[in-house]
C-alpha cells in the first residue's frame, strides 16, 4: 500500500473528449437498460428503438447520466449507437479505456455526481460537473496494469457473487415449494380429490370449494385526504407490503398523498392490473398505514384468515394462475370479478395451523437468504474498495503481472 502515488490530479474533461455525433445508420443499440449496475456489464443486446442515437466506437466509454447513483457504465467493444441519457466519452491518446472505465465506477465519484445532481423526480448530471472530477492520472503502462488487476479480480468476486445469487435463487425456489405445497395440499396428508376447474385441479377431500368472496371482501378506497401525514406510508413489493420513508427522497412519489386509500392492520392488498409485468400480487399489512389507490383492499370474512390467503396468492403468482381471469390492455380483473374465482380452502382452524406451520419454515429459509445476502453484500464492497484503491494508487501495481494460471487458461 502507498499513500499518495507520484501521479499528477487531472480533471476528467483533460483525460476524455465527448462524442455528440448522431448515428446515421441502424447499428447496435444500447440503451441505460442493457447495462449494469456497478459493473460495466452488458445485460443484454437485442434493444432496438427509433430515436437515432450517438455514434461511439470500439473503446469508446458510456456513462448513464440518468440517475447516476446507478453507475451505468459501458465500455463499447465494437461500433454502435448510444440511445438517451448517456454521455459517450473517447479517452485521449495517453488514456486507456480501461483504465478510465474504472474510474467512473470509483464509489466516490459517483457519490459527488450523485450529490450535484439535477431534478428532484428523475436526477441527472451533465458533461460540465462530471468533466470537473478529478482524477489521478498515472503513466500509460501504469494505468494498463491497474486495469488488467481490476478485470482478473473483480471478475474473481463476480463469480463469487453469482454462486450467492444462484443459492439465493435455489432458496427462493425452495419457499415457493413450502408454501406452494402447503396451501394446495394441506398438512395431513389428505387424500387430494380432482377437481373440474380451471383454476383448482385437485385439492383435499374436505377441504370447500367456494367462490373468493366467501373468505375474502372487498374494502371500499377510503382516501386519507387533508389527514395523510397521520398515517404510515406503504408499498407493495416483492417482500410484500413495506413501510416507505417519505423524507428519504429514495423512490417515486406522488406530489401530494391526498388521494391515498388507508389500509388497516390485517388487510391484505392485491395489484389487479398489469398483472403479466407485476412481480408479486397480493401484500398482507401488519400495519395502519396509506397506499396508493390504484390497488384493491380486502379484508378476511369470519371464514378466511388474511395471512393464509395471501401465502395462497403468493403461490398463484409464481405461475402466473390468474392469467385466464384478467382482461384488456392493462391485463385487469375487477374486484367483483376476482371475488367469484372459485377456490378451495381448508377450515379456518387448518388455516391458522397452516399459517403457523410456514410462519416457522418459512422463516428458516428466510435467516439463510439473510446470511447469503450478508455475503454477497461484503463480496461487492470488497469490489468497491479494490477499485478505489486501485485508481487512486492506494495500491502499488507497478510490477503486478497476471498470475500463470490465468496465462495459460487465456492462452489456451
């Protein structure tokens, strides 16, 4: 490790030229969506749109200027076209792609971009705030070396982090069978009976098939009004319903909350539009709070338990089983009508003690998640800081060369 490295503070601008040249032919298309985060990888290359983009070349380098807290960067390895809000630079003769790459991922660079950013509902930064950053510009060769370290080891930890995510995956798979076996099949080993509808095939033997509104009723919006800022804001996500903090400025919100419907404790909420591109259908509250009228409330009748009916739907929705029901551009399915799905389901006492049963499974393979999530969360620090380090000459790469191994596997 070194403190402070014999290299000269050059402002970005000094190091890279931007490229403002229009595409005037379809080529390759990029748009912020094909890349990632934090990476410099590209996602995907099959976007086309119709705007003509600007014009970059091979070893050309991408900066996403929307948002720029997501570090969109992309160095370019063949011609193409760049679509919206990017600024396309072309390092200077004594600069390598690389090596400048890295440098707009460096984590504090993009916080200040992220700090003098402009527009409170979609932030951005400009060519004049992200020219002026400064950064250490050591000798060519130099420069080369810290970018070849950074590939071998990022890639490193970015295979680590894809085994993480993998198990996540695996782990996610695995909750989804708990819940999916327990609220089709029950906890007694019943015999399961076949049963003529679309939406139920078989289910167990004294279990009742009725329609939804014998368990579930559908709660008229009742808008929070001049009274908003009295109630806990939520939002319906992946993980379910969650709290929102509104003074964080993190997310999209409203101008004003007037419009929002109240939600009590043990009320479920249910996203019935657009349901091909909705994640997750159905939230459970534990909590008074506010969401967006735009979703349907309900709450549990005496016959149904408002936990075991949304680990019901959480089921549905990992294939898609309301896709016969809804209707129209926006893929709907009105509350009355969802209210006359057929569905079968156990006593209330069995719900319960199936809500108790994956309470606890459930919450097993949630500590595990925890853990890989911890994991993965350290392994993309230590990718944060090697690249800091690296850029910044914290690190002395002079005499790194590529380990042997990794020699031969690229030779070969």
């Amino acid at each position: 490790m070194r403190e402070t490295p014999e290299w000269p503070w050059v402002k970005l601008r000094r190091m890279a030229s931007v490229v403002t040249t229009k595409a005037t032919e379809k080529s390759f298309e990029l748009g912020l969506e094909d890349i990632e985060s934090w990476t410099g990888r590209l996602l995907t290359a099959e976007s086309t749109y119709e705007a003509a983009g600007v014009a970059f070349e091979k070893g050309d380098v991408l900066f996403g200027k929307l948002r720029p807290y997501l570090a969109k960067v992309y160095q370019a390895e063949q011609r193409g076209q760049a679509v919206g809000d990017f600024i396309v630079l072309r390092p200077g003769r004594n600069v390598h792609s690389r090596f400048l790459t890295y440098n707009l991922l460096e984590q504090r660079l993009i916080d200040r971009l992220t700090a003098g950013a402009y527009g409170s509902k979609m932030p951005r930064t400009n060519w004049d705030d992200l020219g002026s950053q400064p950064i250490w510009l050591p000798p060519y060769e130099e420069q080369r070396r810290i970018a070849a370290f950074l590939d071998h080891e990022t890639a490193r930890i970015d295979e680590l982090v894809h085994e993480q995510e993998r198990l996540q995956g695996l782990l996610a798979e695995k909750r989804g069978e708990v819940i999916g076996r327990a609220v089709r099949e029950g906890l007694d080993g019943e015999e399961l009976i076949y049963i003529d509808d679309m939406f139920i095939r078989n289910a167990p033997r004294s279990w009742q098939v009725s329609p939804l509104r014998r368990f579930l009723r559908h709660i008229s919006p009742r808008q929070v009004g001049e009274a908003w800022s009295e109630y806990t804001l939520l939002s319906l996500t992946r993980q379910g319903i969650i709290e929102r903090d509104i003074d964080s400025g993190v997310g999209k919100f409203p101008a004003e909350f007037n419009g929002y419907q109240r939600v009590d404790p043990d009320q479920l909420v249910f996203c019935l539009f657009d349901m091909d591109e909705t994640p997750r259908t159905v939230g459970h509250s534990a909590q008074l709070g506010m969401i967006t009228s735009a979703y349907a409330v309900f709450e549990p009748t005496s016959e149904g338990n408002a936990e075991f009916i949304s680990y019901y739907f959480q089921y549905v929705d990992t294939y898609k089983g309301l896709r016969p029901f809804y209707s129209g551009l926006r893929k709907t399915i009105r509350p009355n009508a969802f209210l006359g799905i057929r569905v079968a389901m156990p006593t209330l006492d069995e719900q319960k003690r199936i809500v108790q049963f994956l309470n606890v499974e459930l919450q097993k393979l949630d500590e595990l998640t925890a853990i890989v999530q911890k994991g993965i969360d350290l392994l993309l620090e230590r990718r944060s800081a090697l690249i800091t380090a690296a850029v910044t000459g914290q690190l002395d790469l002079r005499d790194w060369q590529l380990p042997a191994s990794r020699v031969v596997a690229e030779v070969a």
